[in-house]
C-alpha cells in the first residue's frame, strides 16, 4: 500500500483533511428472542456504518428495523451515581432534588442512584460538584419502557451481539429492553 494512502487515511481519521464531516446516526433493531435494541453511532461514512451494523446484527441472530419502530420504547434520561460514603442520605437527596433531579433511590447498598431529565442533567451534576459531593459514575442515555426477559440461550446470544456492537469503531452507545435474570445471567459469565 502505497505511504500516501496511510497518511491520508490517518488524516482523515484525525479530521486534518478538509471536507470530512461526522454525522449522528441513530440505528434500531431486533435481536435474539425479539428484545428492541437502539445503536447510536457518530460516522463519517454512513453507508459503511449501515453495512456494518446490519452484518453485526444478522450474523448475531438480529435483524435491523425500520426507523421508528423501535425508538418509541426508548426515553432519554440521565443517571448519576453518589457512592453512599461520599455524603449523608440527607445532604445528597437535598442537593439533587433542588436541583431539579427526578427521583433519587437508596436502594442500593453502596451508591445513590439519581434520575434526571436530559434538560437537568448538567445542572444536577453541577450542583454535587458545588457541595464536593464526587460522583461514580454520570451519563445521559436511553432507558426502556418496558422489557423482555430472554431464556439462557437468547440471553448468551443477546450478549454477544451487544458485545460485538459496542466493538464497532463507529458506535457510541448501545441500548436495549433486554432483562436476564441474575442466575441466568452469572451462568453465562461462569
């Protein structure tokens, strides 16, 4: 391969080249056992994204779905975890609620699970940061509706295509309405 080509694929993978230009491309699907699965992805090639994407989920029992069939079951939502030794129960549910958080759980052991709207996820986030309350984790995503409980097999299945989504260079976040029981689930990773 002649150098010329490497470097102007170097370039145009590191945005150097002018007249590169990414785009946010949303995919929906089905995989194994029928579970909804939502992909989204940031390409500079659209039509090889398709072509991976649709390989991806065949080859793994799945199936790509028209646009909108399967987005209506999926709503954004943010989600921070507060590990419990950060703060009081009290001072953290205070901090996130004023703040305009929609729901803060306690039922974990180790963490505070907070919801938020995408609109206040930033603000909620900002206002822990204010009062030194450090966060595990933060993210803006999708959240399902309602979900489908898979048998063993499905479920072994369903992972690995999950799996084999989120190794796509091009993909940013994989979603889905799948739910594997804890046996099921601790089975598989046996």
């Amino acid at each position: 391969m002649p150098a010329e080509n490497i470097d102007r694929a170097i370039k145009k993978g590191t945005g150097e080249l002018p007249g590169v230009s990414y785009e946010d491309v949303t995919y929906e699907g089905y995989g194994p056992g029928g579970i909804a699965i939502l992909i989204e992805t940031l390409t500079d090639n659209r039509n090889r994204t398709t072509g991976e994407v649709r390989h991806i989920l065949t080859k793994s029992g799945g199936r790509m779905a028209e646009a909108g069939s399967v987005q209506w079951m999926f709503h954004q939502k943010g989600a921070i975890a507060v590990p419990k030794s950060a703060a009081d129960e009290e001072t953290v549910l205070s901090v996130v609620l004023d703040a305009g958080a929609d729901d803060a759980t306690t039922d974990d052991p180790e963490v505070y699970e907070i919801t938020t709207s995408p609109q206040t996820f930033e603000a909620v986030k900002a206002a822990l940061q204010a009062k030194n309350i450090p966060t595990q984790s933060a993210e803006a995503g999708q959240d399902t509706q309602t979900t489908i409980a898979l048998s063993e097999k499905d479920a072994e299945q369903a992972l690995k295509l999950m799996e084999a989504l989120e190794d796509n260079d091009d993909v940013q976040r994989v979603s889905s309405n799948l739910d594997i029981a804890d046996e099921v689930l601790a089975r598989i990773q046996a």
